[in-house]
C-alpha cells in the first residue's frame, strides 16, 4: 500500500517523539543538503563532475537532495533498478542535475534545471550496455513535508507528482553541499527532455495540463477509512 502525504502525517502525529514542521518554518529549515539511508549519496564534486561527464560510485545506493535559499537545487541519484523476468540483468542509474527550484502555493515543487545534467546507464543485457546522456527533465513534487525527530534530526519525506513517495531523506547538513549555481558546461538551452527518465524521475511536464493533486479534504475523504483500517498493519 502506498503512502501518501496524509497517511505519512498521521502515522507521525501518532507517534508523540515526531513533529511535522508548520509551513513556515519547513520553508526556513529546508536549505541545505539531505541524504537517504546511510547517506552515501552526497551531492556536491564527491559525485559528479560535469565537466567530463563522470561520476564518482558511492559505497551504497540513494538519494541526495540539496537546496539553497535563493531558490538553487541540485539533485544526486544512484540506483539500481531489478528486473523480475531477467534476475540478471540490474539497471544501475546514476543521475544528477542542478538548477532553480520554486515553492509553489499549492504546497508542491518544481525543480527547473539548467540543462547540463547528465546520467549514466549501465544494463548487462542490453545492445549498448554502458553510456551516458544528458539529463534535462523538469521535475514536479506534488507535496514535501519535514518532520523533527529528537534523535535523527530533521526528515526530508518528498512526494513525486503521481504521489509516490521517494526514500526519506534526513539532514546531512545545514549549509548546502553543491556545485556552483550556474551551467557547467556547454550545451544546447533548449534541448528536448529525457527520453528514458523513468529510469530515474517522471517527467512532470507530462501533467502540466492535468491537475496536479487532490486537496486535503479529498484525500482525507477516501483515505480515512484505509488509515483507520490498515494502521496496525503499517506499523508492524
């Protein structure tokens, strides 16, 4: 069963040592560099170097978010991808990107790169096993919360524009670990989006024309009962 923004607040409000942040202060605690699992995906030069395109493997798998609060992101992705058919052939991802980031007033974010960002694509059983090509897709978010846990410090939970859920992210640092703000090599502005992004993110721009989330009375509607149901089962 996926997690939506709601549940994830209520199961947080249950458990007395967790708080979400009021709005306002996510807003000014939000800057800064956050990591999934162990944090062994940093962004900043210890991942990518686009000035020749390559990447630095981390030890494990994750994700890497940083943001500044003048509006600059930069976004740091490794994953491996399992295929049921073929248990052999993994798709390992690596994926980074940068650019500005806007809060919108319906509570969701959209990241806007700056069009040199580039992933690695690595599949044991395909034509072309190994390459790399730009990364240029503007990403949509339809909710991001912040929760503060006494002992792990601020959590990170972002919801994808369908509203999957990405892996937790928790503070790794107050002062965003990145590269510099501006485009870091040469490319063409208006290149087209990335073709095979579901390896790594949806393509927002696909929803532009849609709406983008329900309201929190919708959601509250249909999912109370689920919430109330499965509670126990979801925290087993």
């Amino acid at each position: 069963m996926m997690l939506t923004p709601l549940i994830i607040t209520l199961l947080y409000a249950a458990v007395p040592t967790l708080a979400q942040l009021d709005p306002t202060t996510a807003k000014a605690t939000l800057p800064g560099t956050w990591s999934s699992g162990s944090q062994a995906v940093i962004t900043g030069s210890g991942f990518a170097n686009p000035a020749n395109l390559s990447f630095v493997y981390p030890t494990l798998t994750g994700i890497g978010y940083s943001f500044t609060s003048d509006g600059y992101y930069e976004v740091a992705r490794y994953r491996m991808v399992s295929n049921g058919t073929v248990p052999q052939c993994i798709i390992g991802v690596m994926n980074w990107a940068h650019g500005n980031y806007t809060l919108q007033p319906n509570g969701s974010m959209t990241l806007l790169p700056f069009n040199d960002g580039f992933q690695q694509i690595q599949d044991p059983c395909a034509p072309q096993s190994n390459f790399i090509e730009p990364y240029n897709d503007t990403e949509l978010y339809a909710e991001w919360l912040i929760f503060q846990d006494p002992v792990a410090g601020y959590k990170l939970h972002m919801f994808q524009f369908d509203g999957s859920p990405l892996a937790p992210m928790f503070q790794h640092s107050a002062t965003p670990n990145m590269l510099p703000t501006q485009l870091l090599r040469n490319v063409t502005t208006n290149a087209p989006p990335t073709t095979n992004a579901g390896l790594t993110t949806q393509n927002a721009l696909k929803v532009n024309s849609g709406r983008l989330r329900w309201s929190r009375s919708e959601i509250m509607s249909v999912m109370i009962v689920i919430f109330a149901t499965g509670l126990s089962t979801l925290l087993l």
